[in-house]
C-alpha cells in the first residue's frame, strides 16, 4: 500500500468517554483540522464517544467507522507479558449482547480505580478519587488519568515515571482487571455485524516470529478478520513483518495512532510521531469487505 501519498486516515483514537482527553465533538474538529479521509473513535470497552460524536455529526469530508477497543485474555496455552486488545469496527451500536458485555468491562474498570487509590495510600501515595474524576472529566478512569492526576500533584514527574514506579505490570499499585476471553470478544464483535481486528501486535511482546504466528492462526480461526499493521510503536521492520502476515493470512490490514490526546503527548492524531502514514486503502478495504 502507497503511504506516502493521498489522503490520510486514522482508525484508532480514543475520546474522554474512556482514557482519551478531547471530546468526541474536538476529536471531529480536529480531524477535519488535520484533513483526515477517515477516522474510527475506537475506546475502551465504550461506545459512548461514538455516539456522541454520531449525535454531533461527522463533517461531510470526514468518512466515519464505528468502533471499539476491548481488553482480552488469549488463550491459556499462549503465555506472554504484554498486552492483548481486540478492535471491533462497523459494530451495530444498538446490539444487545455487545452492550450488555461492554457494561460488565466498565463496572470491573469502575471497580480498580478506586482499589489502585487505596495501593497508593499503603505506599503513602497520597490521591484522592475525586483528583483523578476532575482529570477523567467524569468519563470512564483509567491508569491514565491516575497518572495524571499523580501528576498535577507533584507525586510524580511524569505520566511515564507514575507507570514505571506504580502504577505497570507488576509495579506495587498495579491491580489486575477482569478481561474477556479472545474468542468471546472476537464473536461479540462479529455478531454485533463488525470486523474483529488484532490491535497493535508488537504490544503483545512476543518476541519469536513462529509464536506470533501459532497466535495469529489460533485467532482467525475463532474469526479474526484483521490486524493493525500501522502503529506508532511499529518500526519499518515491524510493518514490513505484519504486512507480509496479514497478507499470508488473509486479514485486513487496519492502523491508527493510538491517539489520547495530552495523555499521551508525543503520539499526534493521524501521525503518531511524525513518520505514521496510514493509506486511505486501508479504509476502501474495510468498505470493500463490509459490502461483499
């Protein structure tokens, strides 16, 4: 696919209805800002961004998917430290089992939060709900925000300094989340009319090429349709080995920023760090593969 030239797309950005810190009606802004062809507000385990950016209205020159982003376990057998999302785009908003599921994730994400705040008091970490719900802005808490608000307090210097001393995998207010299963997420998302998506495979850390594979061919046979090739964290390499996957197996290829708007600083809606392009074919294949 030609990144190099045409009009741009980005099909993964997260709005202040999960961790993300514009609206969805600034996210549109700025997209139409930034002359963006297509974009997808994929947030986690919610669909409310995307109804409000639907309920708003998307600019006429703006192509608009709906989506998501849902936290799963893989299978027992696949043993690795990093983590597994599933993105889910073209989903029906109304489907029943999708928004039933969807309410589970966020009562058990509303249910960490405050058992994060209550690690940090043991190790004198100071912070207060309240604190980390003024930089939610009432939208769904996630670590993000907790590392911001530890932050705007001085308790740490930076969102990055609060994950790797706190708030990580394995730091000492790290609190585990329920998440569901691979197969689950992939058929809620199938049977809510979407395209199950594997999202940034190089945050699964694993590190031999033979096991990504084993995984890969585990997931499209529970139905995986596609894989997010393009992604900041990518190098050429990565994208140039994701590719020639996603090709010998048959899976879209998908890509977005990962946008969080000032929680994540460095990462740009529609150009991550600067060197993301993701080609407007990646978007007329979605099309294409919804209308067949």
């Amino acid at each position: 696919m030609d990144c190099n030239s045409g009009v741009k797309i980005d099909l993964h950005i997260h709005s202040s209805a999960s961790d993300g810190t514009l609206a969805p009606g600034e996210i549109l802004s700025l997209a139409y800002r930034l002359n963006l062809g297509a974009i997808s507000i994929t947030d986690h385990d919610t669909v409310l961004g995307v109804k409000d950016a639907l309920q708003i209205g998307i600019p006429e020159s703006i192509k608009f998917i709906t989506g998501v982003e849902i936290s799963v376990t893989p299978p027992a057998f696949f043993r690795f430290s990093g983590s597994c999302h599933i993105l889910g785009y073209f989903i029906r908003l109304d489907d029943p089992e999708l928004n039933r599921s969807l309410k589970m994730l966020q009562a058990a994400r509303e249910s960490r939060a405050p058992r994060i705040i209550e690690r940090l008091e043991v190790l004198g970490i100071g912070l207060s709900m309240d604190e980390v719900l003024t930089v939610s802005g009432g939208g769904q808490i996630g670590r993000p925000h907790i590392a911001r608000a530890m932050v705007n307090k001085h308790l740490v210097r930076s969102i990055h300094e609060a994950f790797d001393l706190y708030l990580g995998r394995g730091k000492p207010a790290y609190v585990d989340k329920y998440r569901m299963n691979c197969e689950q997420a992939i058929q809620i998302i199938a049977n809510a009319g979407g395209i199950p998506v594997l999202a940034h495979p190089v945050l699964l850390n694993i590190r031999q090429n033979e096991v990504l594979e084993a995984f890969i061919r585990e997931l499209k046979e529970m139905g995986l349709k596609g894989m997010e090739v393009y992604y900041p964290e990518h190098s050429i390499i990565h994208q140039r080995f994701y590719f020639d996957m996603a090709k010998r197996y048959e899976l879209l290829m998908t890509g977005g920023s990962d946008f969080h708007g000032s929680l994540k600083p460095d990462i740009q809606m529609g150009t991550g760090r600067g060197d993301l392009c993701v080609p407007y074919e990646v978007y007329e294949n979605l099309i294409q593969s919804q209308n067949n």
